[in-house]
C-alpha cells in the first residue's frame, strides 16, 4: 500500500519528549517538520471549571519513520497533539499516527 504524496498538504512538527530537571520531568525539543494528510476522527465538547473545552481526535498519515513514539507529542495548527497509537502501513510504506488534541501550542 503506496501513499499518495498529493495527498499530503499539511505541515506538522514532531517534538522529541526527552528528560529534564527536577521542576520539569520531561521537556519538548523540536525534532522535525514533516509533510501529512490530516484526517479527524471526531471532536467533543466538555466542561471544566465551569469553563467549556474541547477535544479533538485526528490521523495523521506519514511516510515511514523509526523516531517517533508514544511519548512525543505533534504540534499542528496551534494546538498540541498527544500520541495515542502509531500504526504502520504497508511494509515500511508509512504510518498512521492518531493523536488528541490536549491544549493551545506555547
């Protein structure tokens, strides 16, 4: 199963979780931009505090890479992105990565 690289628009940044100090256990580096085809899966709305937030739950689909895992995060039109399951396609074709959306990028 080839993807079609026509299909992929959007820009996406993974950032490499790696270990920090005491007041931050774990720190994002920028690791790369790559290019992806978006798909959302769904959205819902809650409240917290009596504030409403929202949670969205996207596939991001990319070509083969061996450097990224669970603990990485994505980030992709101001918002921060938590790995839930990186799913190979293919034999080394490429990957699907689905993530949720936890918060506004800093």
């Amino acid at each position: 199963m080839a993807l079609d690289p026509g299909q992929m628009r959007d820009r996406i940044e993974i950032w490499k979780a790696t270990p920090g100090d005491w007041d931050h256990p774990v720190i994002f580096v920028h690791r790369c931009t790559i290019w992806c085809k978006v798909r959302y899966q769904s959205g819902r709305e809650f409240r917290e505090n009596s504030v409403a937030a929202g949670s969205e739950i996207a596939t991001f689909s990319i070509r083969w890479r061996d450097d990224i895992d669970q603990a990485d995060e994505i980030r992709f039109a101001g918002q921060r992105w938590d790995i839930a399951a990186i799913v190979p396609v293919g034999f080394k074709a490429g990957l699907d990565i689905n993530a949720r959306s936890i918060g506004p990028a800093p």
